[in-house]
C-alpha cells in the first residue's frame, strides 16, 4: 500500500475506495491511519488486532 495507488477498502462498517493519500503506522495504541480521497474516500483508522477484517485491493484506474 503506497500513496497515489488506487484501492477499494471495505470491514465492518466501512468502504472507502480512491486513491491513497497517506498510510501511517502508529506504535500506541497499535493501529495503521490510512487516508483516501475520492467519491468514496475519507479516513480509515486500523487497530493491529482488527486488521484482519479489512479487504484492501488495488483498483486499476
């Protein structure tokens, strides 16, 4: 997962698809911060012991 790629994010509650913006780790509490912008875009918040019930794929643009 990298800036400028092009995704569709989908979990519980949530589906976000455009293009990354931004992908950030953060150590406490564990969790990953990705921003997308699009129609569907917004920002997703990851807890490392959820990350499993997110599908992220990459979306030829």
């Amino acid at each position: 997962l990298y800036p400028g790629a092009r995704v569709a994010i989908s979990g519980p509650g949530i589906t976000l698809q455009g293009r990354v913006e931004g992908v950030f780790r953060v150590d406490r509490p564990a969790q990953t911060r990705i921003t997308v912008w699009g129609q569907l875009g917004g920002t997703i918040i990851i807890p490392a012991d959820m990350a499993h019930l997110v599908t992220i794929t990459e979306v030829e643009s």
